[in-house]
C-alpha cells in the first residue's frame, strides 16, 4: 500500500502516540547523547519534534516554519554552550529513527500489509523532513560560532549585520552581543548617514554606538536611545552633518528604524528640504513630508482641488495666504505666535486671516478638513522654500 493510502492511519496514529513516541525518544537521547541531559526543556523540544516530522509524514508540504525557527535557535544556544553541533544532528536522527520504527510497528498491528518498499517511504519521507529541522540548526550554530572566530572588530561587524537583518532571533542577538562584548539594549534607533558624508576620524560617538561607516548605506545603532541624555550627545556628534535618527523600535526591529531613517534621508536630500545647520533630524519629526512624498502627483492634484479658493488671488498673495494658513493650523490659530514663525507683524496675520475667512468660509475651521489642508500646505510650502533655495545657490 502507498503511503497516500495509509495518510488516514497515520494521521489517527500522530495524534494519540505522538507523546509516547517523543518519551521514548527522550528517554534514548539521555541515554545515548549524555551532553544533551541537561538541557532545559528537553522534554518539550523532542515533542515538538516529534509532532512536526508526524504532520509532515502525512503532508509533505509543511513546511514547519516555527519548528525550524527553533531549530536555528537551540542550535545557537548549543554553541553558546560550546557543544558540538555533532550532538545536535545525532539528536534530530535518533528521533526520526524512533519514529520510523514505532510507526512501523503500528502499522504491523493495524494488520495492514507494510511491503519493504513502502517501509522505505515512509523511513525517506521522515529522514527527509529530519534533514531540513538537522540543517536549521547547523545554520543557527554555524553563525553563532563564526561570531566567536572574528577579532572584536570583526564580531562587532557581524553583530551589526546580523541586527540589521530582517526579523533575527533574540537568542541569537543574545549570543552574538556576547560575543562582541556588547550589552543587548531592549530598543534601539538606527542613524542613516548620507553617503560622502564626513566618516572615521571626525566622528566622535559613544562607545555603546554600533558603527557601520564601512557598510554600503552608512549607519550607527543607538542603544537605548531614549535614557537621559543619550539623544543629546548623538545629536551633538552629528551636528551639522546629513543623518536621519530613525525611529525607536525593539532591538530585533532595528531593520524598520534604519529603512525609514534611509527612506527619510533620501527624500530630504532629494528636495534640499534641510539647511546645513539643522542636521541630524529625526524621521518621525518628518511624517508629513514622508507621507506627502508616497504620491507626490497626487498631492497635486488635490492641492489644486482644496486650495481652489486661492486661484483668483495673484501668485504672490497666494504664497503669503498659503504659508499663512499653514502658520495659523500649526499654532492653533494664534496669530501672535503664527506672526513670530513668519516674521510679519500680527496685525499682518489677522489682515490675511480674514481674507482666508472670505475665500474659505465656514470650512476653513471644520475639524474633517484640518489634517488634509495641513498635509497639502505643507507639502507646497516646503517644495517652495526648496526652489527658492537652490535658485539662491545656483547665483
């Protein structure tokens, strides 16, 4: 009988037995494999062991990614341990051949008729997926150690690669930090620096930086960047240079704060929104710029849409009218303070103030349209001061 007509009994037989068979496989590991008798949760690896290899005896296309991602971890954890990554593989094949033996024995007392060729099936079928779990972890133990192999430049390397990565383990965080002497923060930010930018040598950050000047898209992580004072120093040693601080995130998502710090540096660079001086700046302090920036077309359009009112003013009313509004929506239409942000008498501000009011009317307050006119009068006024300043440089 082919093995697509025994799935039914075997899948009655992984459920009920699965427990059975991982005790025994257990019980033989302790027994045969002494290093591996004091790991913690033995027990609750082998049957989790036991279960996936028995769902992918019946279906082949499991693919076990949580099984496998444990793999990788204890196999990073028997590194951390200094055992040989031997005892982990002679494990995961002594439990496949504990398996193959007790369901061959099942079988034989179904009465069903088990032919030498079938017995093969099924023995390929578990060793097959045995080998993909064996190879999980000798990648998790390969990295692990080859942390170990490196200077502690080198380990510091390929810490910060293996942070950067998308979605690592913090078992192998853990093990790797250990490795190149660096506390595991529980949050980080990563700073995208502009490529060209001035690198070793006329940077001075805190040692608990991890500097990557040497990688394609420059970068440091800030560990903990939040505790008092931490920012300050960063924002010091940066001044005046193109950097972006991402956002805070878990330490095993610094990969999203380092693409949005990148995403948001090339943007900016892009528009020349920045003057020298206000480097570094930080993403989230960027949001409306990034979200304007996604569909830059339609911004425009809508633009011409909301802001219609001002077309039958001149151009040059319309950019004070423009710049504004913006001014009064970003100080809760407090004339004096939106007079100071632009450096016109208040009595100027009230004067456009009711002019917006005429054009407008009622709508120029209405709560459902405050977030959008702020997204599109920023989006303009910001492209307008960009122009402006690369007409005043190409002088």
């Amino acid at each position: 009988m082919e093995i697509a007509l025994q799935n039914e009994i075997l899948d009655r037989m992984a459920r009920p037995d699965a427990l059975e068979v991982a005790a025994e496989a257990t019980a033989r590991i302790r027994q045969e494999i002494p290093p591996l008798r004091r790991v913690r949760s033995l027990d609750g690896l082998v049957e989790r062991l036991v279960r996936h290899l028995l769902d992918a005896l019946v279906d082949p296309e499991c693919t076990g990614d949580d099984i496998l991602a444990l793999a990788r971890d204890t196999g990073v954890r028997t590194a951390a341990r200094g055992q040989h990554s031997g005892e982990l593989l002679a494990a995961v094949r002594l439990i496949a051949g504990t398996i193959v033996v007790r369901l061959t024995e099942y079988l034989d007392q179904q009465d069903v008729c088990v032919g030498a060729g079938t017995v093969g099936k099924i023995a390929q079928a578990v060793y097959a997926a045995a080998d993909r779990v064996a190879e999980a972890a000798v990648t998790g133990y390969v990295r692990s150690r080859s942390y170990a192999s490196d200077g502690p430049e080198g380990r510091r390397r390929r810490l910060l690669s293996l942070l950067l990565s998308d979605s690592p383990r913090r078992s192998e965080l853990e093990v790797a930090a250990r490795s190149a002497g660096w506390q595991l923060p529980r949050r980080v930010a990563v700073v995208a620096l502009r490529h060209g930018a001035p690198v070793q040598g006329r940077l001075r950050f805190p040692p608990e930086a991890l500097i990557g000047l040497q990688m394609e898209r420059r970068c440091l992580v800030i560990p903990e960047p939040d505790a008092p004072g931490r920012r300050h120093r960063y924002e010091t040693a940066l001044r005046g240079r193109p950097a972006v601080i991402g956002p805070t995130v878990e330490v095993t998502d610094a990969a999203t704060s380092r693409r949005w710090a990148a995403r948001t540096l090339e943007l900016l660079h892009g528009d020349r929104a920045v003057a020298d001086g206000d480097w570094p700046v930080r993403a989230v302090d960027m949001l409306p710029r990034l979200m304007t920036s996604w569909s830059a077309d339609l911004v425009d359009l809508a633009a011409d849409e909301r802001l219609a009112p001002l077309v039958a003013t001149r151009p040059s009313l319309r950019e004070e009218l423009e710049a504004t509004l913006l001014a009064l929506q970003e100080c809760h239409f407090k004339a004096d303070r939106a007079a100071a942000r632009l450096h016109v008498h208040p009595q100027t501000v009230r004067y456009r103030l009711r002019k917006l009011e005429g054009l407008f009317g009622p709508g120029l307050y209405e709560p459902g349209n405050q977030l959008e006119l702020h997204l599109l009068l920023y989006a303009r006024c910001s492209r307008r001061r960009a122009r402006r300043r690369d007409r005043i440089e190409a002088r």
